[in-house]
C-alpha cells in the first residue's frame, strides 16, 4: 500500500483502506510470527495491552515499531517504545508522527566543521571543572556536543554548558545541597542531564545517574532497586522530568532521607546567582551503581583525579584530537556513555553527536546514518548493538552510507563476539567501514570505565584454543587448525598507560603465558572502593591489587577476557563458560535470542554443579516444546561434547537483566532455585498498589519513629539540664584537675546511664600506666564526653583556643587543666607545642582528637601532626583510640539525639625510636600508624574518604 500525508496532516491509505485495520493487522502479525508454531488464538483490538496480553517485551516492541514505520513510511517518536502500551497509543502517535519520505542520508547538517586544532586540552586540569573551565576560557563559542531528536539537530557550545549547569547549581544551592551531599540524576538523554550533572558538581555536590523508567509492566522491581540505591547513596534531591514524576514521589516516599524531587530549571527563572565551592581532586565526581542481583547495591565511588586519568589515557591511546567527532548513542547514565563518550570528547576537545538509546533500538541504522553525516571518526557500543544492525537494518535503510570515515569503532561493556566482529566489518566493507577500525575494548566501573584497549588502525585478533585442555587445564593451548570445537576469545589490547594488570591462581600466585587466571589491576583510575560498603571495599582490594572479578589469560602480550568468576560452570572438573553456549542455543528457531541463561546450580548429590540451560520461549504445544527442548539439547552437545543436566524452556520475560541489557545470570539462577519459573508478572495497577501500600507503611513507622525520637531528644536533654548546673559546680570548685577529672567522670557516667546510652569499651587494659598520649577520632561534640567516661586516670584534654570564648565552658575546662591550642596564629602554635611537650614530659598524659574538627560524612579528615611530634619529643607512647557511634547519636549541627550504641576501642600503644635521628620522619610514622589502626577499625580507606565509611 502506499500511504500519503493529506493536507490536514491526517494519515490516509491511497487505496482507502482502514489505517486502524492495518496498524492491528501488524500487531497481529508480530505476534503470530513471534508465535507461530502456538495454536493458541489471539484477539486483538485498540485496547489490548502490548505487554501482559501479548507478551511484547522490548525487543518484540522495536521489532513492532519498526514495521510500522515501514508500512506507514512515518517516523514515530522513540519515546513511544517505553510508553506505548496498547495499539491505541501507537495509532494516537501514527496520526502525529511526520513524514519519512526523505531518506536520512539526505537530511542536511547544519553544524560546523569541526575544529582542527589538535593539541587543545587541559591538560594541568585537576578537576572536571577546571576541565569545563579551561574549554570555557579559550573557546566559548566552540561546538561541545550536537543532540540528535525526533525534531533534529541542536548544537551546544561550551558556554552554553557552563551557564546551563550554573543555572542547575543555583537552584540546588538554593535547596539547601551542601558538598559532597549526593543528587540523583533520572533524566533521559536530552540536554538537562549535561547540564544537569555539571550543575551538582559546580555546586560541590555528588552525581548519582540512574536509570529512568522504561517499561511499567517492571516499575515495582524498578523503584524498590533504584529506593535501595537511593537510601545507599543518602540521596537528598532527585532530578528527573515530569513525566516519570509519578515514579519519582513512589521513591520519595520510599526513600527516607530524599527530601526534593524537582524537574529541570527553565533557564528563564530568577535564582540566586551561583556561589562556588572549592572541589578538589580527590573529591568524588560520580559514583557508579553496578548491576547487582538482588542484593543491596555497590556503588562505585570515583573521584575528579580517578576520571581525568582514566580519560587522558584513552585519549591518549585511541589518539583523539580536537578535529575528531565521537558518534554515540549510549545511554548517560552508564558509565560508557557518560565517561567514554562525553567525558572523554569534552576534554579533549573533539565534538560529541548524542541520540537516544531509545532511537538506536528503534532505528538502528540512525546511528549509522548519524556517522555518515556528521563525518564520525570514534564510536563505542556494547557487542548487542554490532548484532542488532546486523539483524534489523535492510539493504534499503543504507543505501549510499558511507563510514569511512570512523576510525574506532569501540566494542566493550559485555563479552566480545568474535563472529559479531568479523560479520560486522564484512557486512559493513561495502559503505567504506575498514576492517581494522573495529576495537575491542575492556573496561570496569572500578577502573573508571577502561582499562584495556587494542591497539588502533590493527585488525582484531581472534585465539582459537584447544576446548578440552582449557576447560580442564585452563592452559589455552592453540588448536588444531580448523577444529570445530575450538574455544574462540577476542584479544582485548593492552592496559592504559599508567595501569596495570596481573593473572594469578586462587592462591594469588601469578600465572605464565597462555594460562588463566583471575584478572587484577591498579593504576590511577581505581578506584578507592564502594560508597559505603567497607565489607564490600575489603573484597574488592587485594595486597595493593582490585579483583576485577573476571578470568583471563595473556598470549604474546594481549590479554583475553574469558569470562567471570560468578558465571562460570564448575561440572565434573570442566570450567564451562555459558556465553558460547546461550549464543548457540540462541540461534534456535522458537528460541528469544537474548534471552538464553546458562548457570550452574549446586547438586547435593554429586557434589559438584549442574548445567542449567533456561531458554525462554513463546511456544506452547507440548509436541512443539518437546522438539525445541531436544534442539537445545543437541545444540549444548555440539557446543560442549555432552547435554546440559536440566533445560528449562520459560516464558518471556523471565531471564533477568540490567539496565544496559546485560544478562543477570545469578539473579535469574535464584528465580530458578526458589521456583519461580512461569510465575506472571502483576499488573501495572497492582504493582502501584503494592509500593502505595509499602511507601505508607513506611511513612506510618517513620512517622512512628520520629515521635519516638522526639521524646528520646526530649528526656536526653532534660537529663542534660538536670545534671549539668550540679556537675559544673562541683568541677569549678574542685581543688585540683585530678579531682576535677574524678567528678566529671562520675557526671559523664550518670549522663550516660540517665539517657540510656550503652557505651562499649575495649582494649582500656592496653592504656599504660605511664606518661601516654591518647588520640581519638572526632566525629561529634560527645567524643570528649565518652573519653570522660571512660578513661579512669586523668588526662589533659587539647582543645582548640575558640572555646575560651564561653565563659561557662572555659572555666569547666580550664578545672580539668585542658590545654587550649592555636590553630590559626603560627608563631602561636609553635609555642602551645613547646608547652604541651613540657607538660608530656613532666608526666602528664595528654588526649588529643587530631583531626582538628569534624563534619557530618563518615570518615577520617587529615591529622594535624603537632600531637605526634610531642610524643617523639617527649618519648612518650601513643595509645590509638577509635569512636563509633557518636556521630549517630549526635552529628555535626544536629540538636535533637537518637539512641544509638557506642564504642570506643583502645589499640595497643604505639612508640617511636628511643633516639630517633629524624624526628619529623618519627612524627609521621606516629601518625600513619596511629591513622592505620582508626582507619582499621572503621572500615575506612585514605583522608577523607567517605566511600568505606560505616554508616
């Protein structure tokens, strides 16, 4: 049929037919072709929902979407593909969408040429916006990125950027954001995420990307993740558009600490003007929540230094200049998009042509056309995309493309296939694309996002190698040539300049040539650890060394990424690797390709594990069912030499996966060893119904427990009252400071008890007789306080020289012969510390809190060294003294305390040389030891780091 736009914009069918009559004609279609060897019927109207009615996942949508836009030779928005939930919605944005007669090779850019300036770039850059800046300073005019829609191209310069994102960070001042708070970002690829995630960092704050909603028949399993997610983080504001508001107020209600959801600010809008904040390179820039199952997620912590290593190193050796022009579709929420593509040409220089994912997977020819047009020299795509234009994209949708141009085209972020690799270049010759420009590339959140890279303009290596001593030898010893059964793995390059990688054994041994073992690696681009998750970070790191948690082998100096440690099959002394065996059975006709899990599940019996194959499918009959369960069990044998132990054949939707597609194989192992296998998904309604309920169930406990807490604040501070007045008269007129130190600890220990606080001590016995001096933690006003109450002998608390200002409290403390420090006055200094080693000298012990202050995060800040160069002169120990608690019960500027548990640990006592012969180098040994032991006990990693952090 030929369609034709009529005059009133209304869509009509030359040869009068019934558009509506067409358009379910092709759902009907779709669906019988999806299913047809099924004899079940199928009725289909306006109204029948996509998802639960006929089982449409996202693939079956673009799939759906894409015959419609050919039989109607309309361009329907991308959108459409998450929101589109019966063929009602898809025939309302038929009747809207614009023509598609001009083909896209045609369409006219109108940006300009880019720059051939090659050497612009910041590179004495510490920070992501001293990056910004320094684009910002030398060319604000220049074009930084061109955002590809439904309704065109639109430009941005670097000027354009900077005031969008200082527009963002007013308005989060404005809110109250302070630094190092985190701000989720849940924004679709559009210009507000750039702003946005500039504007949280011009405001000292922490970006926090994840995912928008994408399909309503999975939003339950989408809010209560992203609620964990959020409640990790300790997220306060949310950006998002309003169209997802609906999900954003299910989290806020959720998420205790989330405080504001707002939508972009219209640039029009009166604000404040922004304030800067001083960021510094050490500070966190972006923190990465990795796909998990079902646990509590990891985030990522990754600083402006970890990023700017990681980015100069790629630029470096995929050879980016600012004349080149990085062609992507990914999604910026991942940190292949968001780093590898945009981070990346933002400092270098070069220009960035986005598209939404959404557009990819509709159209994915776009992406090619968006090469072509826009002269594209560096792309990057996980291995699925390569596949998808390989699958969908006909002979017509690229005639006269031309891809000469690309120089990279990135292959990364899940496992390589070498036929996807050698079909993609092949397919491709004829439109200009060199063989050599396809890059396979591996990368990991915990490096940033690189970490190894082919080499450029070199054509791809593929390792065959003999199946059956690697799978039980693990030595990748070359095949034979032309063996059927050989195992086949892409060469992933070589580590960034300034990273490096090692192979070892369970034992941690390094391993030689051609034989595998766990990949582990180091450099400037790793990061510190989880935010948070100090149990986690201890796994994470290995003498010095982060697990990457994949297997790999090095020949001729490549390295070949064989698979993760989680994911592979254990069985009958065979290591089993399931990404050759779901890509066989994918090919399978009746199969869902994607849609294929191999994972192992622990048999009691035999004691080893069992190779479970699940493969979903939309056939129905037993006899059909039968048949394909036999042609997956022949294909297992072809691939692996024996049949799988159990085939599952599962209905649609019940492999997991992640946001970026990936296949979640010990999430979906867990669906199939607790029974879940066949079980329906709940409908929409339903699923709000349930966070509704969950979300005022929450409220209803918080509510709950913050009048318990209220009354809690209420007794703590009228014990306070009644303590105090009887507590500072009895130290103000003590005689001495030991008699001072004895009653204030008695009022310490009945504070403690009237208010029902549980201090633990440990370690006092470690605490020597002898001159010593005790150094502590500080996180909150009460840490003097526990000390009081624990430490039986008196000590001479140093504290800083401001709180003489109070009289009430300067005349408490000068009674228990606290000696006051300057921290700002040099020559002042200097004479507080020949007084506090005469004092250590004359056989008084000292306590100190070394960090000076403290703040609200989790976290050790620097120690001053003045106390540790008092001990090395007065050769006197130094006794570690670890808080934790306090911060809980009573943080930085709060008023109202909660009940929480102390507990203070004394380490041993820690002693320099009797006669050290450099005594700054004692110092600093005192310190780091004593750093050592807090940091220890607190789960925490490098100055003030919040990622580790005990919450």
């Amino acid at each position: 049929m030929n369609h034709t736009l009529t005059p009133a914009g209304v869509l009509s069918t030359a040869g009068g037919g019934d558009v509506p009559a067409r358009l379910l004609g092709l759902v009907r279609e779709t669906y019988l072709e999806l299913n047809r060897q099924s004899a079940k019927p199928v009725a289909v109207d306006l109204d029948t929902v996509l998802d639960r009615d006929l089982g449409l996942d996202s693939l079956a949508r673009v799939e759906l979407l894409m015959r419609i836009e050919r039989a109607f030779g309309r361009r329907l928005p991308e959108a459409l593909l998450a929101q589109a939930q019966t063929p009602r919605d898809l025939l309302a944005a038929l009747q809207s969408a614009p023509n598609q007669a001009a083909p896209l090779a045609r369409v006219h850019s109108a940006t300009q040429e880019a720059t051939q300036d090659p050497a612009d770039r910041p590179v004495h850059a510490t920070t992501l916006l001293e990056m910004l800046d320094w684009h910002v300073q030398r060319h604000p005019d220049r074009i930084q990125l061109v955002l590809l829609s439904d309704t065109g191209e639109t430009p941005f310069t670097y000027a354009e950027l900077l005031r969008g994102a200082r527009t963002v960070a007013a308005r989060l001042q404005q809110l109250g954001v302070t630094p190092q708070q985190t701000v989720a970002i849940m924004l679709p690829t559009c210009a507000d995420y750039f702003f946005s995630y500039f504007g949280i960092l011009l405001a000292g704050a922490v970006p926090v990307p994840i995912y928008p909603p994408t399909r309503l028949s999975q939003i339950e399993d989408h809010v209560r993740r992203h609620a964990r997610i959020l409640a990790n983080a300790r997220t306060q504001v949310l950006i998002t558009v309003a169209e997802a508001m609906p999900v954003a107020h299910l989290l806020e209600a959720l998420v205790p600490g989330l405080r504001q959801v707002i939508t972009p600010q219209p640039a029009t809008q009166s604000l404040p003007a922004w304030q800067p904040v001083p960021v510094l390179a050490g500070d966190i820039a972006f923190i990465q929540y990795t796909s998990g199952s079902t646990g509590d997620p990891k985030g990522v912590a990754l600083t402006h230094a970890n990023l700017l290593a990681n980015i100069r190193a790629i630029g470096e050796v995929l050879q980016l200049t600012a004349a080149d022009v990085f062609v992507s579709w990914l999604p910026l929420y991942h940190d292949m998009g968001l780093i590898g593509a945009w981070l990346c040409s933002l400092y270098t220089g070069n220009r960035l042509v986005v598209m939404s994912p959404l557009a990819f997977l509709l159209r994915p020819q776009d992406w090619l056309w968006a090469i072509h047009r826009h002269h594209g020299t560096h792309t990057a795509a996980p291995n699925f995309a390569y596949e998808l234009c390989l699958r969908h994209v006909r002979p017509q949708d690229i005639d006269g493309l031309d891809l000469s141009s690309l120089r990279v085209a990135a292959n990364g972020a899940e496992p390589v296939s070498p036929e996807t690799v050698t079909r993609f270049a092949e397919r491709f010759a004829a439109h200009g694309l060199r063989p050599q420009a396809m890059t396979p590339v591996y990368g990991l959140a915990e490096s940033t996002v690189a970490l190894l890279i082919s080499k450029p303009e070199h054509m791809p290596l593929v390792d065959f190698i003999d199946r059956a001593v690697f799978e039980r030898e693990h030595r990748a010893q070359p095949a034979v040539y032309h063996d059927p059964h050989a195992l086949r793995f892409v060469a992933c390059g070589h580590p960034l300049p300034g990273h490096r990688v090692r192979l070892v054994d369970a034992a941690g041994v390094k391993v030689p040539e051609r034989v595998e073992g766990r990949l582990e690696f180091q450099g400037p681009s790793a990061t510190a650890g989880y935010y948070r998750r100090p149990d986690e970070t201890r796994k994470l790191m290995h003498d010095g060394w982060l697990d990457s948690g994949d297997r790999a082998y090095r020949a001729e100096g490549e390295i070949y990424i064989t698979g993760r440690v989680k994911d592979i099959i254990i069985r009958g002394g065979r290591h089993l690797y399931p990404h050759e065996i779901e890509q066989a059975v994918g090919e399978l006709p009746g199969v869902r390709k994607g849609c294929v899990v191999a994972f192992g599940s622990a048999d009691p019996i035999s004691g080893t594990e069992r190779l479970v194959l699940l493969a979903e499918t939309r056939e129905s009959g037993p006899q059909a069912r039968a048949r394909l369960r036999e042609a997956v069990q022949q294909r297992v044998v072809d691939v692996l030499g024996e049949p799988a132990d159990t085939v599952v054949l599962a209905p649609p939707h019940t492999v997991r996966k992640t946001s970026s597609g990936k296949l979640r194989r010990a999430a979906t192992r867990e669906v199939f060893e607790r029974g879940g296998i066949g079980a329906h998904s709940r409908p929409v309604w339903r699923q709000f119904a349930s966070l509704g309920w969950n979300a005022a169930a929450l409220r209803g406990r918080q509510a709950t427990a913050q009048a318990g807490h209220m009354a809690y604040a209420a007794w703590f501070w009228l014990v306070f009252a009644l303590l105090a007045p009887p507590a500072w008269l009895a130290v103000a007129l003590a005689p001495d400071p030991a008699r001072a130190w004895a009653r204030a600890r008695v009022a310490a220990r009945l504070l403690l008890r009237g208010t029902g606080l549980k201090l633990r001590v440990r370690g006092l016995e470690a605490v020597p007789l002898q001159t010593h001096l005790v150094v502590a933690n500080h996180a909150s006003d009460l840490d003097a306080l526990m000390l009081l109450a624990a430490l039986p002998a008196p000590h001479r608390f140093v504290a800083k020289r401001e709180l003489l200002r109070h009289p009430a409290v300067r005349i408490f403390l000068r009674r228990l012969g606290t000696v006051f420090v300057e921290r700002f006055d040099a020559q002042r200094s200097v004479a507080d510390a020949r007084r506090l080693t005469e004092l250590a000298t004359r056989g008084v012990s000292l306590c100190v809190f070394p960090e000076g202050t403290f703040r609200p995060e989790p976290g050790l800040l620097g120690f001053h060294l003045g106390p540790f160069e008092t001990a090395v002169q007065a050769r006197i120990a130094v006794v570690p003294a670890t808080l934790q608690g306090t911060r809980e019960v009573l943080g930085d500027g709060e008023r109202l305390p909660h009940h929480h548990p102390v507990q203070l640990d004394f380490d041993a006592p820690i002693r320099a040389a009797q006669a050290p012969a450099e005594p700054f180098a004692a110092a600093v040994a005192l310190r780091d030891a004593a750093r050592a032991a807090m940091s220890q006990r607190l789960g925490e990693k490098g100055e003030g780091a919040a990622v580790g952090a005990t919450p």
